[in-house]
C-alpha cells in the first residue's frame, strides 16, 4: 500500500507513543497511566494509525471524559503518527494487579 512504513518504523513510533502515555496522570493517583496499567494495547498501522485500548480506575473517574481526549493528543504530537484513536474499555475490569512493579512501589503497595 502507498505510504506504508517499515515494520522498524512502527517498532520506533510505539515506544515513542509509549512514552507520550508516561506523561499521563490520573489527577487522583500521582503514577502515570501506563505504569498504572490503564493502557492495555498500543498498536502502530502499517499507515502510522495508532490505536489504543484502555481503561479507567473506576467507570465514575472525573476525567472520563477529558483523559482520553488528552491521551489522543499527545499520541498525535509524536513525530511520524498519521492518526490516533483512544477506546475506553470496560472489560476486563482494572485492579490494582495491573499496576507495573514500579507503580505499586510509588504508591506503598511494596
């Protein structure tokens, strides 16, 4: 297809999507979201499409609307992104277990 990138290519976009959701903060919980493990996929396009799956603490979370919106912009800043999507998903349910080693230490879980 036309203006497909390199398989390198989408390798090199995801890690940088991945630190744009490292800068990312449930306003309550002073961990980013993808250390939170609230991110559950991150997925490059051939095109440079990016769509990520993820999840909320809670379905009542004050930035339910905002949160995504601010994720998908960050995404969109990151050099080579053609496009990006952000779907909240329900399913499964987020629990503390998700949160990365480095999280559960920052927040005294340890």
């Amino acid at each position: 297809m036309e203006n497909e990138i390199s398989t390198v290519e989408q390798k090199l976009i995801d890690a940088q999507v991945v630190e744009a959701l490292k800068t990312c903060y449930d306003p309550e919980i002073p961990v980013n979201i993808y250390e939170l493990g609230l991110i559950y996929e991150v997925r490059v396009g051939p095109q440079a499409d990016v769509a990520v799956k993820m999840t909320l603490t809670s379905p009542a979370c004050p930035v339910a609307q905002s949160l995504p919106k601010e994720i998908e912009a960050k995404i969109k800043a990151v050099p080579g992104v053609r496009t990006a999507t952000v779907e909240v998903v329900w399913t499964p349910s987020w629990n503390q277990t998700m949160m990365s080693e480095a999280a559960r230490l920052e927040l005294g879980f340890l």
